[in-house]
C-alpha cells in the first residue's frame, strides 16, 4: 500500500465500516459518532484522546469512543499504517444486550491503546472476516467476542453546565442551520467570548468546530444511504461540494467519494 492511500472496505454487518491506511497525514482534533477500533501495523502515532495522551506502535490495539475529541500524528517520518473497524452505537448495544442476556448495560472502550498483544490477535481475525464478504456467523461469533473481551462500566459523563447545554443543543438540533455565535451566546445568557471558553472547556472543541464535526457527521449518513454529493453538502449546511470534501478528509481522512464507492 502506497504512503497516504485510504481504502474503505465493506463489511459483513450492516453497521459497521472499514478502514485501510498508510498515510504520514495528521489529523487536526476531531469526533466520530461510532466506537472505533483497530490496529496499528507499522509505524507509530501520538494523539490526544479524552482519555489522555496515547502512544501506540507496531502490535498495538486503538480505541476511540463516540463523541471522544481526538486528533492523530506519526512518530517520524515514515508514517504509519494501521486497520479499523468503525461500528454504529446500536450495534455495539444490541451486542451488549446479547452478551449480558438481555440485561441493559452501558459499553466504553476504557483504554486507548492496548499494547498486550493479544488484543491485536483478537482483533485481526474479526477484521478479515468482516470485510471477505462471505457469510455473517463468522464475523458475528468473533464480534460478539471482541466486544465481551472489552467490555467496561461507563464513566460518569462529564458536566455541561446548562447555559452550554442551550448553546450545544442549538447546533446539535440543526447543524445546518447558519447558526452564529451571538445566537449561542443569546441562548446561554453569555457573552460571546464566554461561550467560546466554556464550549471549548466541557466539549473540548470550539463552537465552529463542533458545528463543523456535526455537519461532518450528518453528510457521512447521508452519502451512505446514496445521497449524491453535491445534495449532501447542500442539506449539510456546507457553502459547497469542495467545502465539504476537505472537512470529510480532515475527519476521516477519505474522499466522500471514495465513501460513497463502499457504501454503493
């Protein structure tokens, strides 16, 4: 695989989604609205997660969790390569509802690397029988089984004042909207300068790129289920199809064309 190609893989299980790369390209601070998990092949990275600082090599087993601000860096110059599995919060509950015998139980990736190895050897296998394509028993029993390996108790959510909570729920509620900042500021009861620092304090991103994450978000489910592009940067609320494709690349480091080719 050549250094900065991308491949997204279909899978087996609807709800979930590969992903191939080999890349020195870094990535600015961003979100996900899946659980993600992979493996890193070659190379090295740093990041930053909501759950600290991470450093992951050769062998080593990643996590993100839905919503977790994180960016990603290659140790030196080489890049890194590295495989994933991104999966739909509803699959990761329905999983958890089998495996706890339909006793509700809340799921979090608790840590952001795992460097045992037998993580990664657990990890691998479930990999290649998502994306063969064949039938679904094998990439379900070993699903189900990666996910009761991991399983943990939820930590406390984080605090969001309320004034925020008015302010995150304008952009949450329409993030095509074109929303500014003194109408966040009016729904909070802020000054403008006093959103932006408590936003940035409880989300961990500013304003404009929460909103932008959001937009992300919802231009990604829509190209699944078939939008054509230039309609989904329209009803996404960017200014236009280029727009859109450079956030799309910055957050999951694909084209939205190439995404859409997975998902056809």
């Amino acid at each position: 695989m050549k250094t900065s190609q991308f491949r997204m893989r279909q899978c087996a299980i609807k709800g979930v989604e590969a992903v191939e790369a080999d890349t020195a390209h870094s990535f600015a601070r961003h979100t996900h609205d899946q659980f993600g998990v992979g493996v890193i092949l070659r190379g090295a990275q740093k990041s930053a997660s909501g759950r600290g600082p991470v450093e992951a090599g050769p062998g080593d087993m990643i996590t993100v969790n839905p919503g977790e601000v994180h960016d990603g860096h290659p140790i030196g110059g080489e890049g890194r390569s590295w495989r994933m599995l991104y999966f739909d919060p509803s699959v990761i509950a329905q999983a958890v509802l089998d495996i706890c015998e339909g006793r509700p139980e809340d799921f979090v990736f608790s840590r952001p690397v795992m460097s045992d190895g037998s993580a990664a050897r657990r990890l691998l296998p479930v990999y290649a029988a998502m994306t063969q394509m064949r039938e679904t028993l094998e990439p379900e029993t070993g699903f189900l089984q990666l996910v009761a390996s991991m399983m943990d108790r939820k930590p406390a959510s984080r605090f969001i004042p309320p004034s925020i909570g008015r302010a995150k729920a304008l952009l949450d509620d329409d993030p095509a909207a074109a929303t500014t900042l003194a109408d966040l500021a009016a729904a909070s009861g802020l000054s403008r300068f006093q959103v932006v620092r408590a936003f940035s304090e409880v989300t961990g991103l500013t304003p404009h790129a929460y909103l932008v994450q959001r937009r992300v978000r919802a231009v990604r489910r829509m190209i699944a289920k078939g939008t054509p592009l230039a309609d989904a940067a329209f009803a996404g609320g960017f200014a236009d199809q280029s727009h859109m494709t450079r956030a799309f690349v910055r957050a999951y480091g694909v084209t939205p064309g190439a995404y859409a080719l997975a998902h056809s």
